[in-house]
C-alpha cells in the first residue's frame, strides 16, 4: 500500500516543521500585543446581586 511508504513525505513533514520553528515562529512571536494584560491597577468590581421576584409566589 502506497500510503505506508513514509519516504517522500517524512521528509516534507521535516521540512516543513523546520521552516516554522526556524523562520515564521521567531517573527510572529516578536510581534506585542495591541491589549496586554494589566493586572496591576485593576480594582475588582462587586455587583449589586438582586433577587428575582417570581409573579406566581
């Protein structure tokens, strides 16, 4: 069966792998975020919590 033959296609799926890790992951990992997260002047907001009156109680 021609699809157990892992001969051309190791070596494109290798290629292939080597080129992104090589070439496109360093460029897009040196892209900044346009919203990064700012953790440090965040004051947690509390909700009012209002119970629901149900018209048949």
């Amino acid at each position: 069966m021609p699809q157990l033959n892992p001969n051309p296609w190791f070596l494109i799926m290798l290629a292939a792998w080597l080129i992104f890790t090589l070439t496109i992951q360093p460029k897009l990992l040196s892209f900044t975020s346009t919203n990064p997260p700012s953790n440090s002047n965040k004051t947690p907001m509390t909700t009012k919590i209002t119970p629901w009156t149900w018209p048949w109680t």
